[in-house]
C-alpha cells in the first residue's frame, strides 16, 4: 500500500509538472503570436507621427490638448474596442506666453542666457525683471543664506547638477528635482525676486528642460525659469570671478496662469469574459509641455497603451479580465486627469487589480517595476523569463507612476514599464522632445512587452 501510495504521489508531480510546462509553451506561443502582430502590424508608430508633428506640444487647456483627446478617442473607436468614452475633468490653464529672455552681466561682460519658463510661473511683466544673482549648490546652502537675509531682493541661481553615478537616471532626476518644484517657493520665503533653475539633465547641452514649480501661498509667487546646463556652467563661472563687480541676471518672461478650462480623460476598454469586474488599467499621459511635441514624454507611452487593446482585438484574444486603457489628462502641472480617475474608481463597484503605466520614453524595454509584494510579487516575477526575449531583464520592487498612484490607496498593483533610461533626460520637457528622436522598433517591442504581460496578468490573475 505504502508502494502505491508513493507512485500515486511520484505520478501526481510528473503530471503537475508537464502540464505546467505545457501551459509555460502555449502562454510563449501566445506571446509570440502577440510580439508578431505589433512589429508586422502596428500601429503606435503612425498614431504617434500624427499625435506629435500634426498636432505637437498638448499642454492641458489648450487647443493642442483638445485635438489631441479627440485625435486618441477616435483611434479608439477605429480600432473596435467595446467601449470608448471621455471623462470630464477640469485642468489647470497656463500659458507661457512670448518667447522667454535673460543674459547675466558682471562689469562689462556680458553672457546670453537661454531659459524657458517653469511651467505654472508667474511672468516678469513685459519690462523684465533686473536683479543681483546668487548661487546656491543645496536645500540647506539655501536656508542659510536665507536665514543670514543673503537672499532678499535676489534672483536665487540653483545649481545642483544630477549626480552621474546613478546608472538608472530617473533616480537622479528624483533626487535634484526639489530645485524645480520647491525651489522657487522656498527662496521666496527669504524675500528672493525671481528663480534660475539648472536644468534637469546629465545631458550638457543649449537646451533649457522646464516643468512644473509649485508655489506656496504663505509666500509672494515669483518669476522661475530653467536654464540649459552650458549656460549654468558659464553663469556659475561669471559669479566665481574674483571682482567687487556683481553679477545681475535680467529676465523677461509673460507666463500667466488663466481660469481652470474643462477637459478630458480619454478611456477604451476591453471587457473581460470571465471576471470583468476586475480590471487591469494601462496608460500613459495625454498632455505634454508645450515646447516640444511631446513624443517621448508621453506621447509614447499613449499610443503604446493604445496598441495593447488594439493588437488583443486585432488577434481575436478575449481577456478573461476587463483591460482598459486610459490616458490622463494633466499630469504634468496638476495631475487632475489621475486624481479624477481614480476618484471615479473608487466609487464603482469593479475592482482595480492592477494599473500599469508608460511615461518614461520609447526606448528600448529593460523591465518592469511593481508595487507588489509576496506571492503577488513572485507570480509576476516568474513570467520574466517567457518575457526575457523581448527585452524585460527585470522585474523589481518597488514600482509605480503618478497617473496610477491614486489608486494604490484601493489595493491596485502598480506597475512601470521600465525602458532604457540613458536617453530619455536628454529630450524630457524641452524643445528637442520630437518624433524624429523616436525609434520605431523600440517603441513597439515596448508595446509587444506590455500587451504580453497584461495578457498574462488577464489570464492568470494575481
């Protein structure tokens, strides 16, 4: 008996352990099949030529935005998916206005400056702004300075370059980016007139990269502009000349903040045959700066998210789980579209169980970052190596977006999709962000790597 027993427990492994390396076969066939479909026939390439050279820089509120989410919502519909729709939210207006000016003088030397202006600042006027410059290297040179009232009636020159050791840039960019966002409001707490920020880079280059400050109520709102990395090098060596001469930095910029203007999340869906009141969100979003076309930042990551419903449909694939796609509205100076969504969400009566996100760049596919921990983690983790020949070497903790984070306050795994990173601070927030810097194989093994992993996700749940 004992002798049975061990052979009916020995056949049981035997079978558990073909039919998982037979499911392991046809979930690669299924893949391929996927990877096949978009780099023979898709379609994220074009839509992003159209979204990026026919329509451009789709800052939220303006006309560009506009165009943009109808652009998206009747792709959509073009490609079938079972419901499309548009969600009311209301954004933030900005507008920047003319083309920005500054040069720095110190005795009879003068150096032009290009800079753009941080996207919700306040202008100067239309005579500019005049004033003594002063650099600070860090957040506590600057209390100090402050504090010791050095930074009264001056224009605070933050200089902290992104330390080139991080090999994964965006951690870099993390790191520096309180000179953008708080910068500004933190020297105007010392009775600084106006902000010079470096731009957020490692690229050195004429270019000046602007995005989002944000201002504090208690404190006056004052001018800010980015400056490109050449010419914050050249400035910070004007103000080390030994001289009783000082430097004084002249600005102009018209940039104004108008009334909130009504928009909208463009959302499709596919829905789910088995369980579709468990949904997996995938998106990127719609709004850009206004400087450049917004290719890499996030043009790609929309028709990318657009693709994975178009390339299921495409394939006859019905997902067990409802798959929707959404691209946010507003994310880069208010993130109003997330906030809406997920609003939205947590009043329905579905269950958000995962939200994946594409926002940094079209570049080659390295892996995914998630939020979940245990044997969520170690399931998501042990589909890697059906997606290793595509391109996704790993997949780490933690993980996430800003348009997704909202909803990470229900349960919902969050997920980034994880590309190159070498590049994408190049052109991010500046005029270069064009379609000619987008490479379309890139960016559809990006799309064939995220379709193959929501599809398995749809499959087998978490």
């Amino acid at each position: 008996m004992v002798h049975i027993m061990k052979r009916l427990i020995l056949a049981s492994v035997f079978t558990l352990h073909v039919a998982g390396a037979w499911a392991q076969q046809n979930d690669s066939v299924q893949i391929r099949k996927i990877v096949n479909e978009v780099l023979l026939s898709g379609k994220c390439y074009n839509d992003l030529r159209y979204l990026s050279n026919e329509i451009g820089g789709r800052l939220s509120g303006s006309d560009e935005a506009d165009r943009a989410v109808l652009f998206m919502y009747s792709k959509m519909k073009e490609y079938n998916f079972d419901t499309v729709w548009l969600q009311p939210v209301m954004v933030p207006h900005w507008i920047r206005g003319e083309k920005e000016q500054a040069y720095a003088t110190r005795g009879n030397k003068r150096i032009e400056l290009n800079v753009c202006a941080l996207g919700n600042s306040v202008g100067t006027g239309i005579n500019g702004l005049s004033a003594p410059v002063i650099e600070v290297k860090n957040a506590n040179e600057l209390e100090l300075l402050g504090k010791q009232g050095k930074l009264k009636g001056k224009i605070v020159f933050f200089n902290s370059p992104m330390n080139v050791l991080h090999i994964h840039t965006g951690t870099a960019y993390g790191e520096a980016g309180w000179q953008r966002t708080k910068g500004p409001a933190m020297a105007s707490r010392y009775g600084a007139v106006g902000a010079l920020v470096r731009s957020l880079t490692l690229a050195l280059d004429e270019h000046p990269h602007t995005g989002a400050t944000q201002y504090n109520d208690s404190f006056p709102s004052i001018p800010a502009c980015a400056i490109s990395t050449i010419h914050a090098n050249e400035l910070s060596a004007l103000l080390s000349i030994a001289s009783y001469a000082e430097t004084q930095v002249y600005m102009r910029t018209t940039s104004r903040m108008l009334p909130d203007v009504q928009s909208y999340n463009v959302i499709g869906e596919i829905r789910g045959t088995e369980k579709p009141k468990e949904v997996i969100v995938v998106g990127g979003h719609l709004d850009s700066w206004d400087n450049g076309d917004g290719a890499h930042d996030d043009g790609a990551g929309c028709v990318q998210s657009v693709e994975v419903l178009r390339t299921l449909k495409t394939l006859g694939i019905k997902p067990k789980r409802t798959i929707r796609c959404v691209l946010f509205m507003n994310e880069e100076n208010g993130l109003k579209g997330a906030l809406k969504y997920a609003e939205w969400a947590g009043k329905s009566d579905e269950k958000h169980l995962v939200a994946i996100e594409s926002d940094a760049g079209g570049f080659t596919p390295r892996g995914f970052n998630t939020s979940a921990t245990g044997k969520s983690f170690e399931k998501i983790k042990s589909w890697q190596p059906l997606l290793k020949p595509y391109g996704i070497e790993t997949i780490k903790y933690p993980g996430g977006g800003a348009d997704i984070g909202p909803l990470n306050k229900y349960g919902t795994v969050l997920i980034g999709f994880v590309p190159d990173s070498q590049r994408y601070f190049d052109y991010h927030h500046t005029s270069i962000d064009t379609f000619d810097k987008i490479n379309r194989r890139e960016l559809e093994l990006g799309a064939a790597c995220m379709t193959s992993l929501i599809w398995l996700i749809s499959e087998y749940g978490l």
